[in-house]
C-alpha cells in the first residue's frame, strides 16, 4: 500500500538520504562556503599567468581539480536540503547562495579559455615536455582549444559568465512555481471519494481502474496549469530567449549546434532520432489501436493511455521488494555491480519516500569522493521499481566513474547519462519475462515494457521535436504564447498518437508541466538512451561476461573520451539510424506478441 504523504520530521529516517555523509551540519556547510570563496580567489590570481609555464598552467589545473571536488561537495548538500522541502526559506536561500557561487566561479575563472587559446600550438606542445604530469590534461586542454571559434575575449568571456545568473532564472523559477506553488483540486473516483492530487500521487491516479478517477485527476491537474498557462509560456519563452542568446553571443548558427557541442554530440544524431521515430509511428498507432480494443472503450481518451490493459493483474511492489527484484535483475552485471547496489541500499544513498513540500520526480546526484544521493518519491507500484533500478544505473554510473577517473574526467557527458539507467530498466522487464509463461501475467509485463518504448522513446522524441520547435521559433523571432504552444503540441500528439485517440483538449496543455524544457535539449537523450540500453541488455543476456566487461568499462570512463565512442566501445554506434530502429522493431514484435496473448 503506498505511503500517506508525511511531514518529513515525521518519515523514518532509513527512509531518508544520509546527507550528513556531506557535511554533518548546515554550520560547517556554512564554514566550507566561506572557505571555498578563499580558493576561488586563489584561482583567480592566476589571471594572465596560464601561458606562462607548463608549471603554471599544471599548477592552475590541479588546483581547478581541488576546486571541482570541493565546491561538488558544497553544491549538492545545498541542493539535496532544498529538495527535501522546497518551502523552506533557510534552504531555498542556501541554495540561492550556491548557485550565484557558480555564477561566481564562472565570473572568475572567464580568462581561462582565452588564454589557453592564446597559447601557440607549438609552445603548448613544449609545455606537456616540461612537465610530463601535464600530459594528464591534454584532452581537456584539447577540447578546450577546440571551442577556439566560439570563444570571445576575456572581457567578453567575463559578460556572459556574469549573464550565468539571469540564464538559470527561467527553470528557478519553474522549479519554484512547479514544486511549491502549484496546486491541484482532490480527485474523484466513481464512488465520490476524494483523492488528494500531487506531482507524486497523479501518476499512481492515472494507473487506476477506476476511469473516472482517472479522468478526474487528468482535468484536475491540467486545469491547474492551465490557470497558469500564459505565465507558463512566457517562463518557457524566456528560456528559449536565454538559449538563443548565448548561442548567437558564441557564434553558434542555434541553440541545438551550442547545446549538442558542450557533449560533442553531432547534430545529425538529434534529427536522426526524430527522422526514424517518424518512420515508424505507425508501430506506435497500432499500439494505440490495440490499448483501444482490449479497453473495451468506443473512444480511448489520453487518460486511458497508463490504465491496465490486463486489468485483473497488478503488482504491487513495496521498497523491501523492489530491492529485492532489483538484486535479482540486475545480477547478470557481476558481483562488483551487486555490490555496490547494496552498498547504497544499506547506507542511505535513496531518500525513498513522498513528504509534504518535497521535489517531484526522481534523479540521481553524483558527488565525486562521496557516494551519489537518490531522490524517489516511491508509492509501492511497479513503475517504481522500475524508477529505483533506474536511478541506481544513474548512481553507479557516477560510482564507477567517480572510482576509476580523476576528478578532470569523472563527469560523463549527458548524452550517456540515460544509458545505465534504462539498461537496469530492461534487464529488469527481461527478468520479469523470463520468470513467467503464464498469458495474462505475461501479458500485464509485456505492457509495461510496451509502455516503456511509448513513454521513453516516442514521447521523449516528441518532446525532442516540440523543443526544437520551440527553439527554432525563437530563432527566427516569432513570440512562444500559450496560444501556439498549445496548437503545435497538439498538432505533434496526433501526430505520435494517431487517430485512434480522441483530442482531450487538455493534453495540448503538458507542455506547461515538463520541466525537462528547462534542461537544454536534455530529452532527446531518454530516448536515444533507451534505444541503447534494449541493444546493450540483449547483449549482456546473450554474450555473457566479455560484454559485461565492455559494459562496465564504458560505466568506467566518465568523460575519457567523447561519448558516442564510449558508446559504441560497449557495441552501440549511435551514428547510424541502426539501433533506434532496431529497438522500434523489438516493440513491434511485442506489440504482436501482446495481440497473440490477449487473443487466448
């Protein structure tokens, strides 16, 4: 049974993150503030010496690292307390403090990429023979001087790091709307009980049996937003804005080229997803066509799209059990991987449960020389399972990354960040799968897999494609209202959908309530992370060891190189439309699968 929703003093505390493992109070987070401004002056007073000397410039670099690690450390424990209760003014203003501290940092050290661009290829060259250590640096000194074309002059370089702050205020403010000031009217289920509506608690609704508490909670929530609606266009908008200009200031020709250059992803890849996704919609249709049919409904609604097809089958899976489930699916990875899994189930990496004024959603935080922290907001259904083993490929992830690299090249590029996590989702379905003939059983898990492919990778292709919309009509000039937001949202959904489901007027509105728009064309990565992880799962259940050898390898290499080569060490080349469709096809199979099952 899920949770009530406490006040946080009142949850257990096994049930809460060990933030103490950071900092054992908010005074000495306090004294490590003050002290990290010391060190950020320090690195400042390196201003115009880095050409100086491979000395210097080796000095400066491994004192960045110390910094790095240091200021990690500072951020997160900021951060992570914000979470715990967005309404509590001493941590909303700690974490103001934190991040005007990176706007700081980004202020301070503006002169480094222009003078580590100043340096001539064939004194740096003479700088890595005097001092071997350097040698260490070079790739990071190498995409440095990469950047050469989009670098401005330090003055210019100093402007747009003190624009830092006025960029981030579109997804604070967000965030702060979103998760502290939104609210919702109870939803009602067929029986007139009400039911208190949440971030937390809407997906847990929309699952539900009952279509009209169903449909209760899908009017309740978008009518909140939409109260919101044109306060909500202009925050996207001005994150567009914000986008666009840091692109034109860095000589980029959009916001797309800048954003996929900071991961060294190319561009072809983002159009590449959309252009295969587009290829087969009509997989995605006869989904719908058959959600439609085994319903039993004459007219499926986008309510109905997260209710149970096999409806006499449920699972309901409590945190001890998830555990358990998650040790089980996910021991094809070796006893290493287990090892940690458990490490951070004993000590306290997940901060488990839903508390009043706490963060929606779930993530995982890495935080190098300290174990990475995992927030869930768990209601003891299926789905979240599958969110506990997803976070926790995010947690190893950074874990191993953390372990293996040096501070310079721990921090993965976020075009891999979705990989580890939905290689946990899908060795855990296949898990599932493996454990049962049983049709209807069978049946209930392969919808979820199903439901898997509809929410991660057409969903997150079309938000990929509204963002850049999104982008592309700030670029040519025209206004982002919440008149043609809405229109072009619900273009895209009849799009993806078809013509099996009905226009709920509503839905045109979820633009309002992602908040991964605010993330930089983050959502792109969902679905090709997806793609990747159906192909490396199969692999690792079907070759055994030498590809688990190659998987954790890649969970090893942080930012050691760029990441589609890192990738594609594990055996998936994302250069080539191959393994997006290949996962589109997998889901057509299933689809077939699912329509034989059904027919017993």
């Amino acid at each position: 049974m899920a949770q009530p929703v406490l006040d946080r003093r009142e949850t257990a505390e096994e049930f809460k993150w060990k933030i103490s493992d950071l900092y054992p109070t908010d005074d000495a987070w306090s004294a490590e503030f003050d002290r990290l401004h010391t060190e950020l002056d320090a690195l400042a007073g390196y201003k115009g010496r880095l050409g100086e000397s491979a000395a210097v410039l080796l000095a400066f670099l491994q004192a960045s690292d110390r910094m790095e690690v240091d200021s990690g450390r500072m951020l997160s424990y900021a951060f992570r307390k914000t979470d715990e209760d967005t309404r509590n003014a001493t941590y909303q203003e700690m974490s103001a403090k934190a991040r005007n501290f990176v706007v700081e940092w980004g202020q301070a050290l503006a002169f480094v990429t222009p003078e580590v661009l100043a340096v001539e290829d064939e004194r740096m060259e003479s700088f890595y023979r005097d001092e071997p250590a350097l040698e260490h640096y070079r790739l990071l000194l190498t995409r440095i001087r990469r950047q050469k074309e989009h670098t401005l002059p330090a003055e210019g370089e100093a402007l747009l790091a003190a624009a830092g702050s006025m960029g981030q205020a579109p997804g604070n403010i967000f965030a702060l709307m979103n998760n502290a000031d939104m609210t919702f009217e109870d939803a009602v289920d067929s029986e007139g009980v009400r039911h208190p509506l949440t971030h937390g608690s809407y997906i847990a609704l929309m699952e539900s049996s009952d279509r009209a508490l169903r449909e209760s909670a899908f009017r309740s929530l978008y009518a909140g937003y939409g109260k919101m609606k044109n306060t909500c266009a202009a925050v996207l908008g001005a994150q567009m804005k914000q986008l666009q200009f840091f692109a034109d200031a860095r000589r980029y020709p959009s916001a797309l080229h800048a954003a996929l250059a900071e991961t060294e992803v190319p561009v072809e890849i983002y159009h590449n997803l959309i252009e295969t996704v587009h290829a087969h919609l009509p997989a995605m249709h006869r989904y719908v066509r058959l959600r439609k049919r085994l319903l039993g409904f004459d007219k499926l609604h986008y309510y109905d799209l997260y209710a149970p097809i096999v409806a006499d089958e449920n699972m309901e899976v409590t945190f001890d059990e998830a555990k358990d489930l998650a040790r089980e699916a996910l021991k094809p990875l070796g006893e290493e991987y287990l090892g940690i899994l458990n490490e951070g189930f004993a000590n306290r990496w997940i901060d488990v449960y839903e508390n009043t004024g706490k963060r929606s959603g779930a993530y995982s935080a890495g935080v190098y020389g300290a174990h990475p922290f995992v927030l869930l907001n768990y209601t003891d259904t299926l789905n979240d399972a599958f969110t506990l083993v997803h976070e926790m490929g995010h947690a190893l992830h950074s874990y191993l990354s953390n372990r293996e690299q040096t501070p310079t090249y721990a921090d993965y590029k976020i075009f891999v960040a979705e990989v580890a996590s939905t290689c946990n989702e899908a060795l855990l379905i296949q898990h599932l799968l493996k454990g049962t003939q049983e049709p209807r059983r069978r049946a209930y898990l392969i919808n979820h897999f199903l439901e898997q492919f509809r929410s991660t990778l057409y969903r997150q292709t079309m938000f990929a494609e509204f963002e850049l919309w999104c982008s592309e009509q700030t670029r040519q000039g025209r206004a982002l209202t919440a008149e043609s937001l809405c229109e072009k949202y619900g273009e895209l959904n009849r799009q993806y959908y078809g013509e099996d489901i009905e226009a709920d007027p509503e839905i045109a509105l979820e633009w309002a309530r992602i908040p991964h728009f605010y993330y930089d064309f983050y959502v792109y990565q969902y679905a090709t992370g997806f793609a990747s992880a159906v192909a490396l799962s199969q692999r690792i259940l079907s070759e055994g060891q030498p590809a688990v050898d190659d998987y954790l390898h890649f969970l090893s290499g942080g930012c050691s190189a760029d990441p589609v080569s890192l990738l594609r060490g594990a055996g998936v080349d994302l250069s080539t439309p191959a393994p997006i469709a290949e996962a589109l096809e997998y889901f057509d199979r299933l689809i077939a699968e699912m329509e034989g099952l059904m027919a017993q």
